[in-house]
C-alpha cells in the first residue's frame, strides 16, 4: 500500500495493551523503528477482532498471555496523528486494552523490539514515545503535568 501512497497519511486501525505488574508497574517496549519506549501493540490483521489483535500482539510483541482483556476505550481523531521516521503518516483508530492475569515472563518474542521493562509511572519516563505519552494522559494513567 505504501508503494501507492508513498507517505501520505492514511487511517490505521490498531491495538494497544496495556499491562501492569503487582508493583503497579507499566511494561513497555523499547521499539526498533523509533529508538523510544511504547506500550505493546500494533495493527489488526484482516478478519481479526480488536480482542484477538490485543491478545496477539501481547504474545508476539512480549511472549505473554493474558487471562482477560479489559476493554478501555477508543481513540481517534485529529490528537491521533503521528509520523514515523521514515516519513509515513498515520492517523490511529485504537482499542485500548489492559491485560489482567498476565502469564509468563515479558520476553522479545518478535523482530519489532530491542527490549521489555517495567517502569513506575510515579516518574517520568526518559525516552517515551510521544503518543504513548499522550494517550496514557489522556485515559488518566499520567497526570498531565508528566
């Protein structure tokens, strides 16, 4: 599609999960194509439902499952833009998800990457992607001074 449409913006349904450790930790994932820390997630795949995306991009992106996914909200718009590094500019439809009853250990599981970690959310966090930033504000998880 981008061959087509070179950079210019289109509409990209997506998935993010949101997962918290018993400290009350978010997981996060330094990403390969923006250097930045992010939450897990990523675009549905055709025939696929919003629940099924989130379930598996948690596998692929972070080698865990979950028990439920808790549906949070959805986000789109105009506040939804971003542009990658490499130019491409999308405009997000995302179903945000929070995963309860996380099982195994957040392990690499794809080549999308470079590592998992839990941050505290008490502080800010150097290095997170600005839309990560900006919808996790938005749903109330950070304060908007953060």
């Amino acid at each position: 599609m981008r061959k087509r449409l070179g950079t210019r913006p289109i509409i990209l349904s997506t998935v993010t999960v949101i997962v918290f450790n018993e400290q009350r930790q978010i997981l996060l994932q330094k990403r390969k194509d923006t250097c930045d820390w992010g939450t897990i997630g990523g675009a549905l795949e055709l025939g696929e439902s919003l629940e099924e995306a989130a379930r598996r991009e948690l596998y692929e992106e972070a080698g865990l499952k979950a028990r439920t996914m808790k549906f949070i909200d959805v986000l789109s718009g105009k506040n939804m833009y971003y542009k990658y590094p490499n130019g491409d500019e999308v405009y997000f439809v995302m179903a945000v998800y929070e995963a309860d009853g996380i099982e195994g250990e957040p392990t690499i599981n794809d080549d999308e990457g470079l590592e998992l970690k839990y941050f505290s959310l008490d502080q800010p966090i150097k290095e997170m992607n600005f839309m990560t930033k900006k919808y996790l504000k938005k749903l109330g998880y950070i304060n908007q001074a953060y």
